[in-house]
C-alpha cells in the first residue's frame, strides 16, 4: 500500500531557520489521494486495529492517544504556545492559514555576530569547542577513554592497510590483489539520488548515466582507465563484469582517462536486477554494486557502511554462457527507459 | 534577429538544458512549429562531452549545441516542398511539420547532424529555438535550454543587443560556411600541462620557470605549489617546453597538440 504524498492530507507544517521568516502554515489537501495511497498515520492505525485483533489490546489508543489528526494539529499549535505569540486562535489561524513569525527584534545586533568558528579563533578559551577538551583535537579524548583498544578506529585516525586477523583487507596493498586487484569506488551517483531516478529514460540517455550493451540493456557504467580495459582485452562499451568472492555485478564499460590505473568507478544505486541469487552463484544485471561490498562495519564499534572501497577484478562478460546458464533471467520483460518492470516482480497486481 | 550566445566556460555539465529541451518537447504539441519529440533518441539541444588530456591532467569540456539556425540554412535548399523548411522574422529556422513529406533531404543536408527522424511521425524534426514560447503574450520569452542554464552559459536575445559579446565569439565549424546564429565563447582549444619534481628531493618543483614556445607564440609560467603548470588556449601544432630552476634546464621539444597533452611528472634533474 503506498504512503500518500503531502499534497494527498491534510497537515499543519513549519518552516523553521529561515531567520525572521519562520512560519506555521496549514498544507490543504490538493488532491484526493491516488488509488489506494493513504496517509502514514492512516496506515500505522489500519496495522494497529489488525494487530488489536490478533491480541495487542489497547494498541489503538496508545498510539493515537484518543486524538484525532485535526486535534494532534492543535496540539502542535498549543504546545509551542502559538496562540499566545500569534494573538490567533486555533480556530483563527486554520482559516488565515499561516502565521509568519515576528522578526528578532535584535536582528541588527544579531548582523554583529561572529561567524562560525571565529571566536574560537581570536580566543579559545573564552569560546571553546563542544569537545571534551574544548580544543581541535587531532587525538580524541573521547575515542581514547571508551574504545582505547580499538585498533581500526584508533583515536588518532590514520591509514590503516588492514588483512589477516583485521576487519578488512581491502586494500590495494593487500595480498588479495593477486586475485582482485582492481579497487572499486563506488560513490554517489550523479544521475539520481540513490536509487532514485535510475528509471528516468531522460536521465539514462546521459552518456555516463547508462551504457547501451550491445544487447540493448542500459548497463551501469563501470569506469576503467585505458591501460587497466587493454590488460583485459576490454574495449568502451562492453559488457563487463566486476566480481570478488562475495559476487558479480555487470555494468557497461566506459573506458577514460578520468578514472586512475587500478581503479575501476561504478556509481552506487542502480537497481538490482538478478540474474542469480545463489546459492552457487550471485550475478545481479543491475550493477548493484553493495551486492559485492564487504558485509562487515567499518569496525567492532564504529557501525559504519563499507560501501565506497573494496577490492574487485573485472573482465569481459561471457553473456552468451549467462544466457545459456540463467534462461528464465533472460526472459523477463525490459525496458531501456525504466530498467526493472513493476509486473516481473510483483505479483496480483490488479487489473485497473 | 535572435541569436544564442554559450559561453562553455561557465557549462559544469549539468545537462539541465539536454533535460529541459526535452521537457518542453517531448510529448507535447507545439504545432504550428513543431509535433512531440519522441522520449527517447532525440536531442534538439545536445549537450556534446569531450574529454581532454590524460591522467593525471584531464579536464572536461561541455559544448552545448541546439540547431545552428543558419543563415545560409542548406536544410532550406534541400527541401523538396515549397516553403517546407523556413525562416522566421527573428532568424529561426522552422520544419513544417504539415509540409514535410519525411524525405530525409534535409538530414543529409545538415553538416551539424541537427535534424532527427521521427519514424513514427514520418518527420523531419530539430530545434525550433522554443518559437512557440518566443510568441507568447506572457511569461518569459526564451527557449526552455536557456531558462533553465542556471550558470547562465546559455544565452538567447537580439543580435544587436549582445553584440558585444559576439564580436569576441567563435562558431563552430566556420569552414562549412553557413552563417550559423549560435555563437561561442571559451571553446576548447589545445592545452599541454604537467607537474615538475625532482626525484633527488623526493618533492614538486615550486616556482620552476615553464617556457613554451610554438606556433610563433611563447607563453612563460612559474610551477605552482603543486609543481604544476598549465599552459591552456593553445593552437593545433608543434610546441617546445623548456623548464628551468637553479641553474638545472630541462627541454621538452615536438609536443604535437593535435590532441591535449598531459606530460605527466616531469623528472628535473638536479
């Protein structure tokens, strides 16, 4: 069931650090919701009713706490005492629709501020940093005093190559590299947010955005620079496929002097599209490339992502032998400007 | 007469104007001047991606190109139906999509390659210069590309007014003699760039005196704090580097610009 946008409710909003120009305002309801959408409160209180009636009494009322959405409104409004400020009455102000906050009446003064750090910079101990120490610190007191030992997160931070017997061993000094030894970076994509907008026909038509496969597929660009794509008898624009222990991702090749030797770039975010799951092999279409990142965090304490660097080996794709391998993989409907299709993975869709 | 005016050096790549042409066209009906754009394939204004150099000295070149609008517009020549192909008061140059018959004459015609075929359409179809925005009583009267630049590399207005700027820009492809309405600034032109360092010290070279000299021009710059330098503007042809500091001389002679030059680290002996 998809969660209504703010333009489908009815809601009280606040604009806040905008200086003088802070405001309450009453967001109508523009349109009817779409279909079957409904608002996340709406959808928390169906879950809690069919909860109740699986045995969590009293769910119900805890979570709405007896109000409707229009009295939480109210609540927000009385809780920050807007009545007051306003001279409105809840009443008065659902009908005017925005209070805008008065200006600071010191906001010639506040112009005089000091920016940022530079009272910290033209005296230290009069205006101290919200460390422990109150001072830059290039060692971290804080770090130092809970996790001492913590070798990977070390309180002075440094370079670590890590391997045997450490969290990771994804680096280009590691003995690893005789089978990998191409490091993957992988940051954030610069056609969409994430995953957001991989299915944009207009954005995918970008010559980084996608490469068109021979095949017709729009692979995730995986960026080489010429020397490593020459090594591996890799020429722009083929199918290649990047691969360590953990599993392969395919992605198009856009061979440039943009990328360093040892390096191979693919952008993170582009939608998976399985070719196999396992249990022998994990091969996605898509370029998902957290597919093959180390699953560990960044260290025994510091629960951290390690998605941007790892170690990989990439080579031409033998597609003809995937194709043989995974028939059913092959077969599914495709479209060049959108990628995935809604219908291949989900099922009882109904009829409109 | 309306003209455009991009300057490439303030174009990041953002691809807004690529995006927003087809915003405007794609799917929607601006007849007199124009039929829907497919969604995919076509692209009246293109952003085109050149990369220049080699590692480690790269850099990217943005060149957005709508339809020229030539003046001396051979798709005009080329079409087979009367009037098929015209020119508007202010300089555009429009395909009737009611005259055009989708006999590709025009395609063939265009050295630009801006003119696409719409099979599904049977029409010849291109850039109209957003006329139909151009016409209106209301609202800002630009094409959608140029609104949308937010660096303001593109620009769009009377010839008269910036011409200033013209007098100092180039067109792109001048020996296909057409008299296009799309002006330049900034194209790219020819760079060789490097870092000096000397492997005695393990470090950059600091304030190294580059000379270049080719093409009957000589360009002098000190290496930066990066032992850098960065010679960029340069003419297709044959260049001699000479780097000095403390009485130590290196020269680097036949550096051909045919292509932009990374030299890469250049070891100074000392």
């Amino acid at each position: 069931m998809p969660v209504s946008t703010r333009f489908e409710e009815y809601d009280i909003c606040a604009a806040q650090g905008c200086e003088g120009l802070n405001s309450v305002f009453i967001a109508e309801q523009a349109i009817k919701p779409v279909d079957e959408a409904k608002t996340s409160w709406d959808i928390s209180l169906e879950i809690a009713n069919k909860l109740e009636k699986l045995g969590c009494t009293g769910l119900v009322e805890k979570y709405t706490q007896g109000k409707s959405v229009e009295e939480w409104m109210k609540y927000g409004w009385d809780t920050q005492e807007l009545s007051e400020k306003s001279g409105m009455t809840w009443e008065q102000f659902k009908k005017a629709g925005l209070y805008t906050t008065p200006w600071d009446p010191d906001w010639e003064q506040r112009l005089q501020d000091k920016p940022g750090a530079r009272g910290f910079y033209e005296d230290l101990k009069a205006n101290p940093l919200q460390t422990p120490t109150g001072l830059l610190e290039y060692e971290s007191t804080f770090l130092k005093e809970h996790f001492p030992d913590d070798r990977e997160r070390p309180p002075v931070p440094h370079y670590i190559v890590g391997g045997d017997g450490w969290t990771h061993d994804e680096s280009l000094e590691s003995e690893r590299t005789k089978k990998y030894p191409l490091l993957c970076e992988s940051n954030h994509p610069r056609w969409r947010f994430h995953a957001e907008m991989d299915d944009c026909s207009w954005l995918r038509e970008i010559p980084t955005c996608k490469v068109k496969g021979v095949d017709g597929y729009m692979y995730e660009p995986i960026w080489l620079h010429p020397t490593e794509a020459a090594k591996r008898g890799i020429v722009n624009g083929d199918i290649v496929s990047m691969y360590n222990e953990r599993g392969v991702v395919l992605g198009g090749a856009y061979v440039t002097e943009r990328i360093r030797p040892g390096v191979a770039y693919q952008s993170h975010g582009a939608r998976m599209d399985p070719i196999s799951m396992g249990p022998d092999e994990y091969i996605d279409r898509g370029g998902a490339n957290n597919l093959i990142c180390p699953a560990r965090t960044v260290s025994q304490n510091a629960a951290g992502m390690v998605c941007s660097g790892f170690l990989v080996e990439v080579e031409k794709t033998d597609m003809q032998a995937l194709r043989a391998k995974y028939p059913e993989a092959f077969a599914r409907d495709y479209d060049p400007g959108c990628g995935l299709i809604f219908e291949n993975w989900v099922e009882g869709i109904m009829e409109k | 007469m309306k003209v455009f005016l991009i300057d490439v050096a303030l174009c990041m790549g953002c691809y807004a104007c690529q995006i927003a042409c087809k915003d405007e066209h794609c799917g929607n009906d601006w007849m007199p001047y124009a039929k829907p754009q497919p969604d995919t394939g076509q692209f009246w204004g293109k952003i085109n991606e050149y990369v220049r150099g080699n590692i480690p000295q790269v850099k990217m070149s943005y060149v957005f190109e709508p339809c020229h609008h030539c003046d001396d517009a051979p798709c005009i020549l080329a079409c087979l139906v009367e009037g098929g192909i015209y020119r508007r008061h202010d300089g555009l140059v429009i395909i009737d999509p009611k005259k055009c018959t989708g006999c590709k004459s025009c395609i063939d015609a265009c050295p630009y390659g801006r003119i696409y075929f719409n099979e599904e359409l049977n029409l010849a179809q291109k850039c109209t210069g957003c006329a139909h925005l151009l016409d209106r009583e209301w609202g800002f009267k630009e094409p959608r590309c140029v609104d949308a630049c937010a660096p303001e590399a593109l620009k769009f207005g009377e010839e008269s007014e910036l011409s200033d700027l013209i007098s100092q820009a180039e067109i792109l492809h001048p020996e296909y003699g057409l008299s296009p309405r799309v002006y330049y600034l900034n194209l790219p032109k020819k760079f060789i760039a490097g870092t000096v360092y000397s492997p005695v010290d393990d470090e950059v070279v600091i304030g190294a005196t580059c000379t270049l000299t080719g093409e009957g021009d000589t360009f002098t710059q000190t290496t930066n704090d990066w032992g850098d330098f960065w010679f960029d503007g340069l003419k297709v042809g044959t260049y001699s580097l000479k780097i000095e500091t403390g009485g130590k001389t290196k020269t680097i002679s036949n550096i051909s610009t045919e292509k932009d030059v990374g030299l890469g680290d250049i070891a100074l002996d000392y």
